[in-house]
C-alpha cells in the first residue's frame, strides 16, 4: 500500500490546489487536477489498482485511461518522496471519499519547485555506524 | 542486529543534560543577564564572550526589556568557545534517525531538541521542561556575516512551538496601525519594498524574519530583528543608504546590512496588527498595481523558504502558516520599475482600502 510520507511532508489543500512541502529536500509541489483526488485517496492510504479504481468511479473514466494516469502520477510522487510504502492494510473502498478532487474530470497536474533547495544543508545520505555517528561508516563486511 | 533505541536516545538525553547543567554552572559566574521581549517571548541571555555578545545582541537591541526575569522567561546561555577556552566537541552522537544527518535530534516526547552546524562547530540545545538554552560556538569569528542579521533564530522557532505564534520569513511594513506581512522568495522584491516603503512613510517590523502570533481574534506581527538586508542590486537604488551599512567589508556573496535601531529607530515598531499578506513581483509594468491573490500560492511564496531556514518542528510551524493564509486575504503586488513609486502606492492603498 501507499501512503504520504508525513514523516517529511507538510500538505494543505485549497480550493483548486494542493500544496505540499518535502522539509527535508527542500522541494514543494502544486498537485492540481485530478492528482488532488488521488492525495486525498493516498491520505487514507491506497495501492494503485485502488487509485485506479477510484479515479475510474469519480470520473467516469475507461479503465485503462485511469490507470494511465495513476501510474503516471505515481511515478512523479514516487520519485519526490511524496509517498511510500505502507504495511498497512488496505481501507474498505467504500471507506474512500469519492467526492474528493475537482467536480469535472481535470487531467493531473503535479508541478514540482526546485528553486529554494539550496537552503537545506544536508548531507549525502550514506551509512553510518550507529553507535559512532557521522562521519565514521560502519565495519565493513567481507564474505570469506 | 536489534537496535536498542531506547539506548541510543538515552545518550542524546545525557548528551543534553551534560551541556546545559554546564551552562547552567558556567551562568552562575558570568554577568547578570540581559531581557529581551520578544513578541509573546521572554528572555534571559548570557554570553560568555565579548565578541559573541556584541554579534548576537546587535540585532535585537531594540527588544532589551529593563524588567527584571519573569519566571515564564528562556534562559539562554551563549558560549564562544574560544574565548570560555572550552572548545565544542565535534559531532560523535549516533545515528539512528533520518534527520541525524542534518545533525537534528528531537527527543520522543518533542521536549529537548539539539542542532549541530559543523561548518562553525556551534551547538544549539533546547530544554523546554527546563526553559534553558545553550548556544555554543567554536569562536564568534567563524560565525558566518549573516548570522548577525537574524541571531538566536533556531532557539526562538524552538521556543515558539507550543505557542500560538511562530517565526515567518517575512517583512512587514505598516501605516496607519494596518499591517501588511510581504513574503516571497530571493529577488521578488520584498527587502527593496520594505526600504522603499519605509522612505514613503511607512513603518516595518523587519524584513527578514518576524514573528506572528495568532492567539487572538487578530493575527499579531512581532519585530525580532532591527535589520534591513540589500544585496548590491538592490542597494545601488537607494544610494543614500550606502554609508549606513553595517558590513561594508561584506563579501560579495553576502548582503549589506543595516541597522534600524541606530539609523531610523521611529521606523521600527515591536508590533502591529496584519491587514494581509502580500506577495511583491518583479514586473516590467509602467505602474504598479495590486490584485487577489490565491491563497495557495501565497503559501508557496511564505512557507516553503520559512521551513527550509528553521530546521525541525517543521509540521506545527507548517500549520500555522497555513492558518495564516487562510485567515488574511493575499495579494499579489505587481511592482513597477520605481520602487518609491511601487512603495508609495502600497501605502496609498493600505490607507485607502484596507
């Protein structure tokens, strides 16, 4: 299951937008368009094939044009660290908001803001011996 | 392996609990603190060190508070290592959390939170429980130019959290007793605003990091900071202000400063009530001009650089800036090639229409 990464991401939705902030990266996004519905899906925590679903009811959509569009928008939130994997189990469908998102079918829109990363100061994330801290590494491990 | 991380918090605990009953023992022979009143903050600072007691009080003169410590008061202890002849140790804690690598540790309970800069080996620690703070710095002189303009931001954005006021990346000009908060990122015009604003007329709470508090039925703006910022851009538009900078041996990456409290202390208020919130714009346009602005991309322009500058606490801040756009309306300031002109129509307008 997927599911917002709250433990880096601040998000607040308006009326037409939805603006979220990754603080640890240093990048903020505009979700607009239907990948509103699919945040609000993916708050209460949802797979693709359950987006897809979703998105299909809500708009009317062909299956596999809503598929197209989950996936698309997924890899997007993926690649961001929007959301990530969940262990959790899937709510019910009917437990989902099929209100969410525009009232007319609007295409996904996730526009992404790279212009203020360069106030975060944080290292290259890598291995650290946990009893040590940064910077030593841990023990190297060699198979004999 | 099993990671034992009761363990491995018990050593930040300890950590933590070394440094600031230190600082607490270091505060007994140092000299009486100072008072700030800082918005709905108190605090009692010492310093350990003339050098750094002259860059972190700069800024914050205009706060001193002649009232004796109140017993809701931070006490905040600064040490210049090189001048304590107590050096700050170099980071040697575990890492077993995301945010270690940023060298920011918030205990379970959100109680003590602890930040390590390695490039100037400074430690900020915070005891809420305690209201006791340590600032602890390998010499004043390695403290980078800006750190005079905004000092003790991080304890502050600490302090304000289980409040109803929060630190914002933010001027604020007022007229009138009507407070308009400007924010947007690098180059929108903001800083040159404010100055152009206060030679109209107009009054400001700062313009680079203010506080806001939103406890009553009105959102409050608090001034933390005396300091007016220019680049060298914006500064060759108001060259009458060239000899009032207070870092004219800046380097060419750094921002000129000045200093209200020396050069126009009538222009600088500790509080006003906010109107709204505008988002200043570049323009090529021969007037300027104002119109409604979505409040989501208000937020974009106010809470993303606020965030990135204050580390940790990022999600009840996040939501008072969200609050904060919600309640007040947004405009966006379409700014001409004048920014007298630009000032003083935002003055006329504020006047006139709010």
């Amino acid at each position: 299951m997927l599911t917002i990464n709250t433990s880096a991401i601040s998000s607040e939705s308006f009326d037409n937008e939805i603006v979220a902030i990754h603080f640890l990266k240093g990048t903020y996004f505009s979700l607009r368009g239907a990948s509103m519905a699919m945040w609000s899906w993916l708050q209460q925590g949802a797979d693709e094939t359950t987006l897809a679903k979703l998105l299909a009811t809500r708009y009317q959509l062909d299956p596999k044009q809503s598929m197209e569009a989950v996936s698309k928008a997924i890899d997007l939130l993926r690649a961001a660290e929007l959301v990530i994997e969940s262990d959790q189990a899937l709510p019910d469908f009917g437990a989902y908001d099929l209100s969410a998102g525009p009232d007319d079918y609007q295409e996904a829109v996730i526009e992404s803001f790279e212009d203020l990363q360069e106030l975060i100061a944080i290292d290259p994330v890598h291995e650290v011996d946990p009893m040590q801290g940064w910077p030593h590494r841990p023990p190297t491990m060699t198979l004999d | 392996m099993d990671i034992d991380l009761a363990a491995l918090e018990a050593r930040y605990d300890a950590f933590i609990q070394l440094h600031l009953d230190d600082a607490e023992a270091r505060s007994q022979r140092l000299a009486p603190p100072q008072h700030y009143r800082l918005g709905p903050l108190r605090l009692s600072l010492q310093v350990e060190g003339d050098a750094l007691a002259q860059r972190l009080g700069m800024a914050i003169r205009h706060a001193a508070d002649s009232a004796t410590a109140s017993d809701q008061a931070l006490t905040v202890v600064a040490i210049d290592g090189s001048a304590a002849g107590r050096l700050p140790p170099a980071w040697k804690l575990p890492t077993y959390d995301r945010r270690h690598l940023e060298r920011l540790h918030v205990s379970s309970d959100g109680q003590r939170l602890l930040h390590h800069n390695p490039d100037t080996t400074n430690w900020t620690i915070l005891d809420r429980q305690r209201r006791l703070a340590l600032t602890w710095t390998a010499s004043a002189d390695r403290l980078p130019d800006w750190e005079d303009s905004f000092p003790l931001r991080t304890i502050l954005h600490w302090m304000s959290t289980p409040t109803t006021a929060a630190l914002a990346h933010a001027a604020v000009v007022e007229t009138g007793e009507r407070g308009l908060l400007l924010t947007g990122r690098g180059g929108s015009g903001k800083s040159t605003t404010t100055v152009a604003a206060i030679l109209s007329g107009m009054r400001t709470c700062g313009d680079d990091f203010i506080m806001v508090d939103q406890g009553e039925s009105e959102a409050t703006a608090y001034c933390l900071y005396d300091t007016i910022k220019l680049d060298d851009n914006a500064l060759a538009r108001f060259p009458e202000l060239a000899t009032l900078v207070a870092n004219p041996e800046r380097t060419s990456d750094q921002k000129a400063r000045i200093h209200l409290s020396d050069h126009s202390p009538a222009s600088l208020i500790r509080q006003t009530v906010l109107r709204g919130i505008v988002v200043p714009m570049v323009t090529q346009d021969a007037t300027p001009s104002i119109t409604p602005l979505d409040p989501a991309v208000a937020l974009r322009a106010l809470a993303p650089t606020t965030l990135f500058l204050l580390r940790g606490d990022e999600a009840p801040l996040s939501a008072k800036l969200v609050q904060l756009v919600k309640r007040l309306p947004t405009w966006q300031l379409r700014l001409s090639q004048d920014p007298l002109a630009s000032a003083a129509f935002l003055r006329d307008w504020c006047e006139q229409s709010l």
